[in-house]
C-alpha cells in the first residue's frame, strides 16, 4: 500500500511538469521544499552526533533513533506510534486473543495515563478499575511526563509477580492505590447469557475471533432459549468495549443488517476513501435490539453502534461513547519492526464522524454508583421484604380462581418469577436491566397489535382524531 501511494504521487508530478506551463514554477517550489527538508535531516544529524559524543552517559544509538521516531509520531496524535520488536510482537499477539498483562486498554490526556477500559475478567476489571481512571503512578513511581509507550511498559512485568498501581478517579477526593497480579489474558471475546426471552450478547474487543465467536455463541444462546422464535429480542453489550480491527467491526455490523452502508474511511486523498456496504442476512432475523454503550466504548464498538443507530436498527442505551473516530493502519518498516499511523477518518453511515465528540445514546441510562456502606440508614424505614407481604391468595379461604387451569397458572407463575428476576437484576446491572425491559415493552406492543381481532379495531373514517366525541 505504501509503494503504490508513493508510486502514484512520483506520477501525478511528472505528468504537470510535462503537460503545463508552470511546470517550471512547480519544480522550483518542489526544490525550495526538499532543500528545506534537507536541512532539517542534516539538523538533527547533527544534533544526534552530538548526543553521542558529549551526553554524560554514553547512549544506545538503536535505542535514540528510536525514541526520535516515537518522538516524530506521537506529535501527531495519541494513536500513532513506532512499534519495536517487542512492541509489534505483543500487537500481533493481542489480536490473536492472548497476552500477559494487566487487562487494561488505556490512552493519554494531559500527560496523564488513562483507562479507556479494563478487559472483563482480568485483574484490572477484578480490582476494581473503571474507564475513566487516571493512573498517576505505578509502584510508587509518578507516570507523570513520560510518554505512553513507557507508561505501559513501567505496568509490565512478569506473570505472576504484584504491582501496586495509583488511581485517581472523579468523584473520590484523593488518590487511592489497587494493588493486583499481573497475570495470563485470555480474552473471551464474547460471551452470552439469558435474560428473561432476551439474549444477551456481551462482546469485550474486536479481535480475529470475534465474529467465528459470535455467530457460535449465539446459536447456542438462541437454542438455549427454546428457538427464534421465543427470543424478544437481542442485547448487544459493548461497554468497556476498546474496539480492536476494522474488518471484524464491520463483519459484526453486517451480521444484523440487511442492507445499506455499515462506515465509510476518508483519509489525506480522495481517492484513498473506502465505504463497505452490509450484505443481505441478519443474524437475530428482525428481532428487535438494543445497543448499550458507555465511555469505555471506543472505536471499533462506536463503529458498530453507529451503523446499527444510523439504520434504527438497534436502540442504544447508556452514556455517551469515548469518541475515538479514526482509523490507524500498521505499516512494517524492518522486519521486525512497524509504525502505527493515523491514516483516515470513519464515518458512520449518515456521514457523522464521532472524533472527539463519542456517540450519544437514544436513551441516557446512568449506571447508579452502589452506596459505600449502610451506615446513617433509617432503622424506622418499613420493611418490604417480600415474605411479610400479603395478597388476596394469602387469605385464609380466599375463592379459586376458576377460569385459569393449571397449566395457565404456571405460566403466570413462570412469567412472574422472568419479571421478579430482571427487577432483581436492576440491582446487579441497572443499564443491562433497562435494556431487558426496553425488549419485553417492545414485545408486549407486538403482541398486543396482533391480539387485537381485526373487528374489534376502529374504523378509518377520513375524520380528525377526537371529532365527535363525547364524554360523560
């Protein structure tokens, strides 16, 4: 990609000095621009001759060519970077699934390391870290002026081995320490549950595995639901989602759209913009869905969430996304080395670009922060266990009800324990539980319309709604 964008460049000079007469002009501006640059590569040349010869320490050359580049690209913006050996090693097993680490995606603001995200079920998310956290110092030491590459690497170690982290988090007063065990991440990329008829489909990170996942684990999750057909619906959860490759964003997009373009990338050339349209097939077959994002959902996760929103495909739910709308490509330089660059922009398929400005959801639903403790609780306040409630069916010789059988009265009984279970899971995940309630309000409008016998609906009359009406 690399040699044919410089190729086609080499081209489009050739051909203004040969076809125009301000051929001459141009090649003159083009001389004046490259002795420019020649100049700044003979300074820093020269700045780097000195670094060797008279710095206090001596240095390693490999290692000071290497910062200058780092240096050139994270100037341009926070996601561009020069990848070493090591670096681009780690890149390309992250993608693969499996990694040592902390289990956290994070990013830099104002010099200062933040979390994008933890990874579920790794021991940053079991420690207690939260998108949004700032990490101020690591083992003691301040990440204060370093850049982010080595940020990340004073939070590596082997596995196994502790380290002690501070974090500074809006809301809390002071600083405070989470001390954790580095250990094995293996990501599980998606994972299922049932809530109710609703299936929930938690996706943590788009990596190679994730649409193969996907598609087996919701199969699984349908057919533990009784089939499509008793299925309200489908949440996709993508909170604390830090995104991952392109490809597999826009596979999971296409996987419930039918038609219509998914995102589009426009970058520096015209010609270099890409759009990728959905193909015909949904995997949750017009069953209705509902997106839940929150500021940890960034790049690859807003694509989706963009695409699906754009098409009222899915409802999203939540708080605003992170905001991350741009597109790095990974460019090997040696054979063991690569740079990661900012290379275009993506749109979602109403033409908005989500850069800085994150996704909002249709629906604004704050995850409540749980009380600390009990303390300053009102002893007076009444009690609303269930147990020391009581009904009519609680009443000693109260009448049968003698127009339900039995089996219909296990049914009532069996749906009141599916509404008892998502009331107890408000408490347990408020977000994912209005999300629960949002499908079965959806399914119960269904059903309601297609209950109603086609002679009992009103008449078209051609009149205004309310005309000659009358009250009592």
């Amino acid at each position: 990609m690399k040699h044919y964008l410089l190729a086609g460049a080499i081209g489009t000079l050739a051909g203004a000095v040969v076809a125009t007469q301000f051929a001459g002009p141009l090649v003159a501006q083009e001389t004046g621009k490259n002795a420019s640059v020649y100049e700044q590569l003979d300074l820093f040349g020269n700045v780097f001759e000195r670094v060797r010869s008279d710095y206090v320490e001596q240095v390693d050359d490999k290692k000071l060519i290497e910062a200058a580049i780092n240096g050139m690209l994270t100037s341009l913006d926070p996601h561009s970077s020069f990848l070493s050996a090591k670096d681009y090693e780690d890149m390309q097993t992250q993608t693969r699934g499996s990694f040592g680490g902390l289990g956290i995606e994070v990013g830099q603001e104002d010099g200062l390391v933040k979390v994008i995200s933890p990874i579920d079920d790794t021991p940053a998310a079991e420690a207690g870290v939260k998108a949004g956290d700032f990490i101020t110092h690591v083992n003691g030491e301040s990440l204060m002026g370093l850049s982010l590459d080595e940020a990340v690497e004073k939070m590596r170690g082997p596995i196994g081995s502790e380290i002690k982290i501070t974090i500074l988090r809006e809301g809390e007063k002071e600083p405070f320490d989470l001390t954790m065990t580095r250990d094995t991440i293996k990501l599980t990329v998606v994972k299922t549950r049932i809530e109710g008829h609703a299936v929930v489909l938690r996706v943590t990170t788009f990596n190679d595995e994730t649409m193969d996942t996907l598609k087996t684990e919701m199969a699984k999750a349908i057919k533990e639901a009784g089939g499509i057909d008793k299925v309200t619906g489908f949440v996709l959860d993508l909170r604390n989602n830090p995104g991952g490759l392109l490809n597999q964003a826009i596979e999971v997009s296409d996987a419930f759209l039918d038609k219509g373009e998914i995102v589009s990338t426009r970058g520096r050339k015209p010609e270099e913009s890409e759009r990728w349209n959905a193909k015909p097939g949904d995997l949750a077959e017009g069953k209705p869905m509902v997106a839940l994002i929150n500021g940890g959902s960034a790049s690859a996760s807003e694509i989706v969430t963009g695409a699906l929103q754009d098409h009222r495909r899915a409802i999203v739910v939540g708080t605003k996304s992170f905001g991350k709308g741009s597109v790095q490509t990974v460019m090997p330089v040696t054979a063991d080395s690569a740079i990661r660059l900012t290379t275009a922009r993506y749109y979602t398929p109403s033409g908005r670009s989500i850069q800085a400005l994150g996704i909002q959801p249709d629906i604004i639903v704050q995850q409540p922060t749980p009380p600390k403790d009990e303390e300053g609780a009102d002893e007076n306040k009444p009690k609303t266990d269930s147990k020391f409630l009581s009904s009519e069916a609680d009443l000693r010789g109260a009448l049968n009800n003698d127009a339900v059988s039995d089996e219909e009265k296990k049914q009532i009984e069996q749906e009141a324990k599916e509404v008892e279970a998502t009331a107890k899971l408000r408490e347990e995940d408020y977000q994912l539980a209005y999300a629960v309630d949002i499908l079965k309000g959806l399914a119960a409008m269904d059903y309601s319309a297609k209950a109603v016998p086609e002679e009992a609906k009103p008449a078209n009359t051609g009149e205004a709604s309310g005309q000659g009406a009358q009250s009592e």
